[in-house]
C-alpha cells in the first residue's frame, strides 16, 4: 500500500527531502505532501540583496507549483500549529490536518531575542521574502520622512547582530542607500548606517585577517561600527547598549540571533536546547517513523561541537532523508550522514565579500569571492533543477 510521507517546511531540507524521496519513491509507492507557510521556496541566503532592492522577488521566491509540476508532489500552503508524534498527526491553523506514515521537519529556525526587552516589538527582521520586502519599504519610507521631518532618527538605521545575516544586509545597504537618497532628495552625508555587535569582532567564523577586510571595505563605504557593545533594551525607536549610550532611529533590524523552532521543540520528540536530536541517519532519536533537515535539528560534529546551522547543511541533510525513507521502506540500508563543507562564503555588497573556502580554508576576497557566491547560489539553483529531471 502507498506510504504517507509529510514533509513540514518546503525550505532547502523540506524540498530536498521532497525532490529526493520522489526520486527514489514512485508515486504509487509514496504518497508526498508538502506543507508551508509560503506558496514559494525561498532562497534566504540571498534575502539581503532583496531586502536592499538589488533583486527582484521572483529570483529569490521560486513558486512551489512551478518547482513541483509534474513531480506529484502536493503542495498545502498553510501554518502548522501542532504536531503529534505520538498519534502520527500534523494539524493546520486552518483546522485541517494530516495523518503520516514518516513525517519530515523541515520548518527551519526562528529568530531568537534574547529576552532583551522591546526588542520583538520594535524591529524587523531578515527571514522571509515578506520581511525582505517590508525593510525595503520602510527604509525607502524613512528617507522620504526625513526630508519633511529632517528627523535625525529617520535617517539613522541601526543592524543588530554582526553574524553573517547582518553584515550581508549592512553590505547591501551601504551599496544602495546613496541612491535611494538621491532619489528621496536627501543628502547621504545625513545618513548614519549603524552594526552594532555583541562581541569583540564581527564574523567570528573568518581569519582576523578577513575580519579586519569586511571592516575597512564597510567602513568605506559609511559603515559605523559598534563592536563588544550588545543592545540590552529598545523602548520605541531608542536603542539602549550595554555602556548605557542610546542610538535614536527609526529603523532597526535584528539580526542578532536564530535558535530551533518552537513547535519541533515543544511536540515531545527529543531536543537538546530547542533543536531535535538526530541519530546518524538524521532520524528523531526518540521517534523513529519522524526524519529532520535543516536548522530545527541539531547535528554533531565529530570533535562534539554542533553544526551551525546553514543553506548547505540543510540542503545535503534533505537528500540524505528522502533517500533514507525509501530505504526504509524498501528494507534497503540506511545511509549515514556525512556533511561536505565547501566553505563559507561572505557578501560585503554588490561587488565586494570575503569567504573561506574548501577543506584547508582558502581564503578570498574581493571580487574572486563576491562571484564565488554568485557561483555556489547558480550551483544550488542547477542542483535543484538536475533532481527534478530525476524524480519519477
Ligand atoms: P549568528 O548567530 O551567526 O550571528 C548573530 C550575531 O549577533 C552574533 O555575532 C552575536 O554576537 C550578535 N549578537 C547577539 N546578541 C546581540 C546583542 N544583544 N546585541 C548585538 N549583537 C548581538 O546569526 P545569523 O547571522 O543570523 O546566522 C544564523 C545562521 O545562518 C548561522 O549559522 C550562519 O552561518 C547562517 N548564515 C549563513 C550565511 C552564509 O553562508 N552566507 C548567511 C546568513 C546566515
């Protein structure tokens, strides 16, 4: 009899666990259902670019009908609400729900706040192409008011959290924003572009050599750093950091921080601080018939130390779960995941990032790295497609 196979998410894990348990599954052997939020895949890793006008939506937001036409794949656009391992059950917002025989949580990670206070309330964030789109909106809108208000705070944007997202963002917006003041009738010298960081540095994962690169280039082009300085309040548009100084601004994005997704956390399958615990095949440690991709599981490395969780884990722990479930119900053997790190890769803007890449670190910088990124977003896009022409 068919399986059911539910595949919760439809980011890098959840599309590649559907592309690749379609490639090994025929459909009257696998039932596949794949449930999300949003009517599209997203490539997030390129949401800062969207989030400063540099893309258009459609070459970030791929429309889940068009990748799975043909592949018979359902799709239910909708918001999970609970899931329930014990009675092999996913409910829906909208009241319907879905029974399974392997269920795959694939839903990703959710923006983590730290507790600080009026932070949630009073900041955009950068994990969806809605949001990318909301910050370009409003900080179009900003530089418009500032030319009535000649409000300081309206020409004062502040990026919390210098990790990858932030700096990416601030990146694009550095490239972007003297243009947008042009076109606003306002002069860019008013400007101030704030990164604020917790920590002594900014990209900690990258050679201080590089580190101090992204800074000159940033700083270049108006960049202000505040660095081991964590925002510890935000009361409207005042942003308070440790050493007591308040930045006013009437735009700040929060960058700060991602933790596992509260309703993996909380369905009663086994997490280690929010994010599910895995055995090598990428199954639930504490339910077997439940697979994981992607950031709401956490996969340990061999010295211990978890992954951090990225596009390219993700993405490799997706294939391995459709290939995975096939075999379980093939009585083939299941595959142990190995990861491949082909490096990390930085944007500093249009035309300019660092990254390390490889198993020894080379390191790039400049234009070698901004293509490089290019490059390994065109490879993801090219993988996809080659999986759909091998699904069944
Ligand atoms: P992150 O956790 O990597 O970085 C958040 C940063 O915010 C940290 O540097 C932290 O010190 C800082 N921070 C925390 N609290 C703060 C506070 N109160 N005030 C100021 N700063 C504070 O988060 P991220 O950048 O969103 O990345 C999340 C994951 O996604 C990471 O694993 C990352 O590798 C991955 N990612 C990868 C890429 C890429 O490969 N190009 C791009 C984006 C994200």
């Amino acid at each position: 009899m068919s399986k059911k196979i539910v595949i919760l998410g439809a980011g890098y894990g959840g599309l590649l666990s559907a592309l690749s348990a379609r490639k090994h599954l025929s459909a009257s052997e696998a039932q596949i259902t794949v449930i999300n939020k949003y009517d599209s895949h997203q490539i997030i890793t390129e949401l800062h670019r969207l989030a400063a006008g540099n893309v258009s939506e459609k070459a970030v937001a791929l429309p889940l009908s068009k990748l799975f036409k043909g592949k018979a794949i359902d799709v239910k656009i909708g918001s999970v609400q609970a899931v329930d391992p014990a009675g092999k059950k996913v409910s829906l917002a909208d009241g319907s729900s879905y029974d399974y025989d392997t269920l795959v949580l694939a839903l990703g990670s959710e923006t983590n706040y730290f507790g600080i206070p009026g932070l949630q309330e009073n900041s955009l964030t950068l994990k969806s192409a809605a949001e990318a789109n909301r910050i370009f909106a409003h900080v179009k809108g900003k530089l418009r008011a500032y030319r009535v208000s000649k409000n300081k705070a309206d020409a004062t944007f502040v990026i919390g959290g210098g990790g990858l997202t932030g700096v990416e963002l601030v990146g694009e917006l550095a490239d972007e924003l003297p243009g947008y003041c042009r076109e606003a009738g306002v002069d860019f010298n008013d400007v101030s572009l704030y990164l604020v960081e917790a920590m002594p540095t900014i990209l900690p994962m990258f050679s201080p050599e590089l580190i101090q690169r992204a800074v000159t280039s940033l700083e270049q082009r108006g960049v202000q750093f505040l660095t081991s300085l964590p925002i510890t309040e935000v009361n409207g548009g005042v942003v308070t950091l440790k050493d007591g100084r308040t930045i006013e601004t009437g735009t700040l994005v929060w960058t700060g921080g991602v933790q596992g997704h509260a309703l993996v956390a909380n369905c009663g399958i086994e997490v280690n601080r929010g994010r599910a615990s895995v055995n090598e095949y990428l199954q639930s440690v504490s339910h077997p018939d439940v697979f994981l991709a992607g950031d709401c599981a956490v996969v340990f490395g061999p010295e211990g130390r978890p992954y951090p969780p990225t596009a390219q884990l993700a993405w490799q722990m997706g294939e391995l779960v459709g290939a995975n479930i096939a075999a379980t119900y093939n009585g083939g053997s299941l595959q142990t995941f190995h990861p491949v790190f082909s490096g990390t890769l930085a944007s500093l803007g249009r035309k300019d990032g660092i990254g390390s890449i490889g198993e020894h670190g080379i390191e790039l910088k400049g234009a070698p790295a901004s293509l490089m990124k290019k490059a390994s977003n065109a490879r993801y896009l090219s993988h996809i497609e080659g999986l759909f022409a091998l699904a069944y």
